[in-house]
C-alpha cells in the first residue's frame, strides 16, 4: 500500500509498504480521509521525538475493510473514526474513577505506531466508532481534534454566560469558537493575527474578532469588558506568546485553558504575582479520553460546522509538500486533509 513514511526532521517520504494485517481483535480500516494536525509538524520538525521511521496520521476517517479474528461487533463496508489512543486497561491510571489517558503504557496511533497518512491503518475495535453513512469522510476526520477540544471544554468548564477569548482560530480555535457557543458563552472573541481566519472565525459564530498583528487584543479586551477581562481565556496557539496573552485576557477568578499543544522544550515564563492578584484558574487538557462518542454525536448533530474549516483537500501523494508548506509561517493554509 502508499504510505506516507517520516524517516527524519523535514524527511517524509511517499512509499510503498506492506498493508497491515490486523490481529485478534483489531479492525483494518480504508482511510478516506486524515487531516493535518499541529502534533504532525512537531514531529515533522523534530519539535516534538517520536521513534522513526513512522507512518503519522490520527485525525482519520474510513471504512471497515477486514475484522480480525474474534471481533464481531462491526461489519465491513460501515464507515467509521477511529480514537488513536490505545491504553492498557491494566495499570493504576486505566483503574481510575476518573477517566484519562495518563496510562504510562499508552500508545497513539500515527504517534507511536503506524498510523493513517496510508491506504490502511490497523486499530483495537474498541477504538472505532460508526459514523453516520453520508457524512463526507472529509469533515469526520475532524472529530478526532473536535473530540480533543471536549476534554479541554469539560476541564475549563464554560457556564451559560460566560464571556470567552479564543487566542489563536487555526482549526482548533474555530471548533472552540462554535463549542464555546453551544456550552452557553454569550460573547467569544477570536483572536489571531491572520485576517482570514479571523473572517472565518466571524462567519463560524466569534462575536469580536481582533487582528493582533493590528492592534494589542489584551487592550482591545480590557476597553471591551469595562477593564475587567473575559471569564474564560482559551489558548489554541501552542506557543507561549499566546499562552501570555490568555492570562492576560482572564479576568480576576477566571479560567485559563492551555489547549495548544507548545514544543517539547518550549518554556513559558509566567509572572506568579499575576496569578496571586488575579486569583486565576490555569487548567491544561491531554488528548480525548472518552469523549469521542460524544465527538461522534455532536459532528453528527450538525451543531458544529466541520467543512469551513477544511481549507484544503489534497491527494495524500502531496503530502510531502503540504506538510513543508505548514510548516512555514505564512502558507494560506487552516485544516488539510490528505486522501490516499
Ligand atoms: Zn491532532
Ligand atoms: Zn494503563
């Protein structure tokens, strides 16, 4: 099968390899579509060590195309997502009340094993979750980072009436936009330094949207909000400059939410005397546990538009290209979609 192959830092590579043969209890799935995400330009930019060689990809969509011995709950032929995560189920953190993906023995597909920038990926049938027949395979791979951002929703809590900041309306900021407004916010500004997606983000539900290569958004928020700052600031950059810009954003008792995913060795400096004064709330999220059935419901639901997002549909032969274009500050780009 075609593969797109990671072998080094800005090396990957389109291949033929061998089509994966699932075992006991796992599901060979025909990907049809797998998106783009920040975590693969870590890794294609050496920002972020995972072991090569590696096939990425875990923002995927498809069809069912041959069950392994013993799994009787699916059919071939069913479209279906897939969640990447692969936990143990053994260890202290799987035995949780609370549900997580701390398990240390976790694995991700596209992360540490092969995963769907190919013709087929191989996954644990507990992991895949039908999709309605008729949803364009294109937008189901964005449930996988929508079901991402229910996680960081359910950690920084949004209550009906609450004043939001999105900092940074790349794909995540624009499903955070339209989820914040479905949990109850009542005013969301987007802030970004790419006019297009800040008309994105407009047409997507943000009621302020703040060109920080233009003006400063904290001032812009400050003088909007009687000086107070919002209830929640959400940070969707993965850099700290934005992550900055959050906690100056909230307002006394209010939330942050640290969602972009930063370099491994990024630092953030923070001033703690802020946090004090402010008496702020700073929540992290990691990944999706358990929360991509209801990922699967609301993209059904039609709730959330997934297709505005989506700026480019390429053939997964261009990968290589697409992912050196992203990997570049201004490319013109918001989700691409690779299909094999
Ligand atoms: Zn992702
Ligand atoms: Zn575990």
């Amino acid at each position: 099968m075609k593969a797109l192959v990671l072998h080094g830092i800005r090396d990957l590579r389109v291949e033929e390899v061998a089509k994966p043969k699932p075992s006991a209890g796992e599901v060979l799935i025909r990907v049809k579509a797998c998106g783009i995400c920040g975590t693969d330009l870590h890794f294609y930019k050496g920002e972020w060590r995972v072991k090569l060689p590696l096939i990425p990809g875990h923002e995927f969509s498809g069809i069912v195309e041959e069950l392994g011995p013993g799994v009787e709950e699916l059919e071939e032929g069913t479209p279906v997502v897939a969640e990447p995560n692969i936990t143990c189920g053994r260890c202290y953190y799987c035995r949780m009340k609370d549900r997580n993906f701390y398990c240390p023995n976790i694995r991700a597909v596209g992360v540490d094993v092969d995963g769907a920038f190919a013709e087929y990926v191989k996954v644990p049938a507990g992991n895949v979750y039908t999709i309605p027949r008729g949803m364009p395979f294109e937008e189901a791979a964005l449930i996988e980072p929508l079901a991402c951002c229910l996680r960081g929703l359910d950690n920084v809590g949004i209550e009906l009436g609450d004043t939001v900041a999105v900092v940074g309306v790349g794909p995540i900021g624009l499903l955070m936009i339209q989820l914040s407004k479905i949990w109850g916010a009542v005013k969301v500004y987007a802030i970004d330094l790419i006019r297009e997606r800040l008309n994105l983000a407009k047409q997507l539900g943000a009621d302020v949207v703040i060109d920080a290569s233009k003006e400063d958004p904290v001032k812009a928020v400050l003088s909007d909000t009687n000086d107070m700052g919002v209830d929640v600031a959400i940070e969707a950059a993965g850099s700290s400059r934005a992550m900055d810009t959050a906690v100056k954003l909230a307002r006394r008792g209010g939330r942050v939410l640290i969602f972009g995913v930063a370099p491994q060795e990024e630092e953030w400096r923070l001033r703690p005397f802020e946090l004090y004064e402010k008496e702020l709330t700073i929540v992290a999220s990691y990944r999706s546990p358990y929360t991509f059935q209801r990922a699967v419901r609301v993209a059904s639901s039609g709730r959330v538009s997934l297709g505005p997002i989506i700026s480019h549909v390429m053939p997964l032969e261009r990968g290589p290209e697409a992912f050196e274009k992203l990997s570049r500050k201004t490319h013109g780009m918001i989700k691409v979609v690779l299909k094999p």
